[in-house]
C-alpha cells in the first residue's frame, strides 16, 4: 500500500517543494495519488520525514510575504524512495487504485524492466479478475429486506452499476496494454527474458 510519503518523496526527487506548493500540486494534478490533504497534514508529514533524515529544508526569504521552507532530498531519502520503488507490487483488489499510479508516473526511477514488469503484473492479475468474476452468478438476493427496499430497483441499480464497473476494468486493461505497447516502441520498457525451456 502506497503511504503518502512515497509520493512526496516522488515528488522531492524531482526539484524541491515547498509545503504550499506541494498542497497545491495535490489539489490540481495530484489529487488522483492523495485526495483531502489539508495544509497542516502536509506539514505535519513533512516534520516528520525531516526527523527522519528524509528531506531537509532551507528558508527562502519572501518580500511582504511571511519566508518560506523549501524541502529538497537528501541521501536518506533517496535510499527510501529507492527500497519503495523496487519493491515487489502486489496488485490490491480494487483496479485503478493509487499505488499502482505512483509507481507508473515515477516509473522513471528504475530501471525499464522493473516498470515493464509492474506494468505486466497489473495486467496479469486484471485480466485474471475479469475471467473469474465476469460470468459469475450476480442475481441479487433479498431474505428480511426492510420495507423500504424497493426490490426491482435495487436490482436494476446493481445491474447498472456491475455494468458500469465492466466497463471501466476493460477500459483500465486496455490502457494497460497500449502503455505496455507505446512504452516499448518508445524503449522505455524492456520485456523481461523468460527463461529457455527445459530439456
């Protein structure tokens, strides 16, 4: 599971932040990776990966404005960020979640078989969600509902909403495969080798 300091971190091995422009990065671009960060969570956080040796800070005077920390990397967090990123991915089991995203948007931290292999573990284990779950019974049942239930709705509600999750994890797997792909044409990715077969 992806922790907040991940991206951070993501985002500090880029250039420097400071708190209020990280808080506006996750209001516009970011709030897909972390949504509801407020002001002081995020201050909160990065107190405490400078107490970790994380990220270390400089004042940046500001002129009829109060002066501002700017927070950039340091050697121990890069370390971090590093063991993150190369770590196994384990996909959860919900598609579409954020740390699959992290991953992918700083996949350019390591190295192209590592993010062709995340890429191909998401797609495996999609796919794989798809052939099990798709032809399975989905008849709703109702045993004591309350009166207000209404019985034929909520079963036409959770037929539309099945439909609507069908659609969007066939929509996720395609993106999959075209990122897998325009990565490859690019020579982002390298395939990993599979091993020769045995005698």
């Amino acid at each position: 599971m992806i922790k907040f300091e991940h991206i951070l971190l993501g985002l500090f091995a880029q250039r420097p932040w400071s708190g209020y422009d990280l808080k506006k990065w996750l209001t516009e671009g970011g709030k897909f990776f972390r949504s509801n960060a407020d002001q002081s969570q995020i201050y909160r956080l990065l107190a405490r990966m400078e107490g970790n040796g994380w990220i270390t800070h400089t004042v940046d005077p500001r002129e009829k404005r109060p002066d501002a920390k700017v927070y950039s990397m340091t050697e121990r967090g890069r370390a971090e960020l590093l063991e993150w990123a190369s770590s196994p991915y384990v996909p959860p089991a919900r598609f579409q979640d954020p740390d699959f995203l992290v991953r992918f948007v700083f996949g350019g931290i390591v190295d192209p078989v590592a993010l062709r292999t995340l890429l191909d573990t998401e797609l495996a284990a999609r796919r794989d969600q798809v052939a099990r779950h798709r032809g399975r019974d989905r008849t709703p049942r109702f045993v004591d509902a309350i009166p207000e239930v209404d019985v034929d709705r909520a079963r036409l509600l959770l037929e539309l909403s099945h439909i609507r999750g069908m659609s969007e994890i066939d929509a996720w797997i395609t993106w999959l495969e075209e990122m897998r792909v325009a990565l490859d044409a690019a020579k982002v990715t390298t395939p990993p080798v599979a091993p020769p077969p045995s005698p």
